[in-house]
C-alpha cells in the first residue's frame, strides 16, 4: 500500500506542513474546538444573488480541518433559510439543525446548519448558520473566494491563508 501524500507509512497522522508568513496551519487548531470572533468581510452568492453579507462572523476551529464559518442567521433575507427535518450531533456542539438555502430559483438542498441550543462554550453559535462553501455559487472571505473542503461532512472553508494537510478527502478518517 502506497501512503498518501504527506502521510509516513509509521503513523496514522500526516505531517503537518509548515505555515508560511500569514498562514495558518490546521495542525496548530485545538482539540477540541473553539469558536473565534472574525472580522473579515464575508459574502456569500448563491442563484446568482447575495444572500449574505456581514462583517459579524465567527469560525469554528479544529485540529486538521479547515475553518468552518457562521454567520449570524439575521444577515439573511426572509425565506433563504428553509428549515427541513432531520438532526446530526456534534459530540462538541451538541444537536444541529438543517436549512435548505434558497435564492435565485435555486436549492441548495440541506446546506445550512445551525446549533439551536448549543453547549457550553459553544453558546456564540446558537444565532448563527454554517453553510457548506461547494453548495453556494460562492463564498468570499475579504475578497478571496473560498475552496470547499473536501469530503460532504465537515463544511470547511478554504483559503490561501491555510495550510494542512486537512481532513475530509478519502484516507483521511483515522485522523
């Protein structure tokens, strides 16, 4: 078996690539997480209109996985949010709660998430929503246009600032 990229044949765990001046390594990211109050400009499109604009952003972070967005659910015009059925629980978060996102005549089926009720420490998320960046038209973090994570789990934002490698693709659930 050939290891994968980054990733000794003697562990589980990648080796962390060293962050440049201005960036970011996710190895560097707490265990368990924590939420951090941002001031970035964060625009989000989607069916060829904006659905979010605001400079009141917070990003959850996490060993080995990119950043993970939330903005607050009031910086979203009426009927975007669509609530569906259905949970998952985040062993740190606590139960979350899903939207379709709508605009522009388009559905972005399930790609919104929020914690209603978080738990302790996590109490910031409670008026926010998470959107998973691949499912928009696009996310802009001060003007750069985000990457999504990869993988259909996580949501992570991606951005030249970050450096991994990060969890998400195939291989990489040991970690």
């Amino acid at each position: 078996m050939t290891p994968e990229p980054g990733f000794p044949r003697s562990l589980r765990r990648p080796t962390p690539i060293t962050p440049k001046a201005g960036q970011e390594s996710v190895w560097d990211y707490p265990r368990p997480p924590r939420v951090e109050p941002r001031n970035e400009r964060v625009v989000v499109k989607l069916g060829g209109q904006v659905i979010a604009d605001t400079t009141d952003a917070v990003r959850v972070l996490e060993t080995s996985h990119p950043p993970v967005y939330y903005l607050p659910i009031a910086a979203f015009p009426a009927g975007v949010l669509v609530p569906v059925s259905g949970t998952s629980f985040c062993e740190f978060k606590g139960q979350a709660h899903y939207f379709d996102v709508v605009a522009g005549g388009v559905v972005a089926a399930r790609a919104g998430w929020t914690y209603p009720a978080p738990t302790r420490g996590f109490e910031e998320l409670g008026t926010r929503v998470a959107l998973y960046p691949g499912q928009m038209d696009s996310c802009e973090v001060d003007g750069e246009l985000v990457t999504s994570q990869a993988g259909d789990f996580y949501g992570g934002w991606m951005t030249s600032q970050l450096v991994g490698p990060f969890k998400g693709g195939p291989g990489t659930s040991g970690w």
